[in-house]
C-alpha cells in the first residue's frame, strides 16, 4: 500500500463482510478501501503481500488437558484478530506450559499440570471476552456508528499514559502449588 491516507508503504488491514470469496483478491480489497477507507486522502493498494479469507469464533476450550494431551494457543482458544493478542496469548501458552512439563520432568507430580490449565483459562477467558466485545463495536449496525466513530474520536484525543507503561507489571498472580504461572498481567499487556 503506498501513502495516500497512510503514512506507511506497508499496512495490514481486516474487514468484515458478509460475502467473502474464496479467494479474495487486490481488486476486491481496493474496493473495500474505496468504499470503508479514508476519502479525503484515498489509499491507493499496489501490491499485496498475503490475503484471506477466515470467519471469526469465539470460542474457548472447556479443558486444557486431558491426560497426557495438553491444549495451548489457537487450538485452546480461538477469537477475532480484534485486539491482536491471539499470538500473543498462545505464546503466554507455551511459556507456561513448557516451564510447567520442565518441573514434571525435575520430579514435581504431574497434577501441576491441572494447574497449567487452571492458569491459562482465565486470561484467555479476558483476551476472548474483549475480542468479542471490540469485534462488535467494529462490526455495529449502521444506525449506531455515527455514536461509536464519536466516541472513538473522543478517546483517540486522550494522551497515552506513558509513565503507566513505564511502571514494572502490577503484583503476579500467586503461583500454583508445585508450579509456576505466567502473570495474567502480562498477558494483557504483551
Ligand atoms: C487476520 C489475523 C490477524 C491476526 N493478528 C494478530 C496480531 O496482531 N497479534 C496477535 O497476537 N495475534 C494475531 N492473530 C492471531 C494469531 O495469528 C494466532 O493466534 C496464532 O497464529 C496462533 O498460533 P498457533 O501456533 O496456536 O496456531 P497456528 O498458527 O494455527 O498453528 C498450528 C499449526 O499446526 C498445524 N497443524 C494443524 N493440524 C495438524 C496436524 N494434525 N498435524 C500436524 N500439524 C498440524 C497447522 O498447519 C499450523 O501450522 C491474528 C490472526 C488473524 C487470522
């Protein structure tokens, strides 16, 4: 995408419609920019890096683990890139669950796998949770976007909190017994 109403020669974006072909094209996606984008400063798509389609769910698994299987990322949660933490959530995931198979293979029972499970499921219970809400307010009816857009605008005006995301990540969640946990703090934040 070359600069028109971006500042950048690259960018990625996410639409939502009801009839998306099998195959999108750049032909497809410039039309969706004409007629959602920016007018004042059109963008103008040149070339297209990677493009598909998918259909958003929001779903989560009930259970983690069951024996000797164990469930992390996209197969134990799956939501709309609203939000952009689904990769970021898996990792969480991984970490977690390569340092808890870690203290198993040190000698610690392997029920410290339950708590593997028991700590991953509530930050992705917020991750999916804020998707979904962020998923529809992006996707409204049109009847209520003039009152979204303004709000958004009204919020894009606040300054960041700069020295907030300077401040070390609130207290960690208490460890489970026998294992360790990967803060539900630091999964938002990431
Ligand atoms: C449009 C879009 C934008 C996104 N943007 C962001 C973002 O900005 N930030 C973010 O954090 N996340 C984002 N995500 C989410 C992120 O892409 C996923 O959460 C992440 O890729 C999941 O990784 P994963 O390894 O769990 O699963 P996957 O990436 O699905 O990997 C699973 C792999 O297992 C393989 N596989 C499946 N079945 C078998 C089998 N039986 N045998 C062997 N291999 C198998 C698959 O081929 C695949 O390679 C986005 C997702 C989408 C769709």
């Amino acid at each position: 995408m070359r600069p028109g109403g971006l500042d950048h020669d690259a960018a990625g974006a996410v639409a939502a419609v009801a009839d998306a072909p099998r195959d999108p094209d750049a032909a497809r996606l410039q039309a969706l920019l004409d007629e959602r984008g920016p007018t004042r400063r059109p963008d103008r798509l040149t070339d297209v890096l990677w493009i598909s389609r998918f259909r958003v769910h929001h779903r989560i698994a009930d259970h983690y683990r069951h024996g000797r299987a164990l469930l992390a990322g996209d197969a134990a949660h799956g939501h709309s890139p609203a939000g952009g933490q689904g990769m970021n959530l898996g990792i969480c995931d991984a970490v977690a669950l390569g340092v808890t198979l870690g203290d198993v293979l040190a000698g610690h029972p392997d029920t410290v796998l339950d708590d593997y499970a028991a700590t991953r499921r509530p930050p992705a219970e917020e991750v999916v949770g804020f998707a979904a809400r962020l998923t529809r307010l992006a996707t409204l009816p049109p009847a209520g976007r003039p009152l979204r857009d303004l709000a958004l605008r009204a919020v894009s005006g606040v300054p960041p909190d700069r020295a907030a995301a300077r401040r070390p990540p609130a207290a960690r969640d208490d460890p489970p017994a026998g294992g360790r946990a990967v803060s539900r703090s630091a999964v938002v934040r990431w």
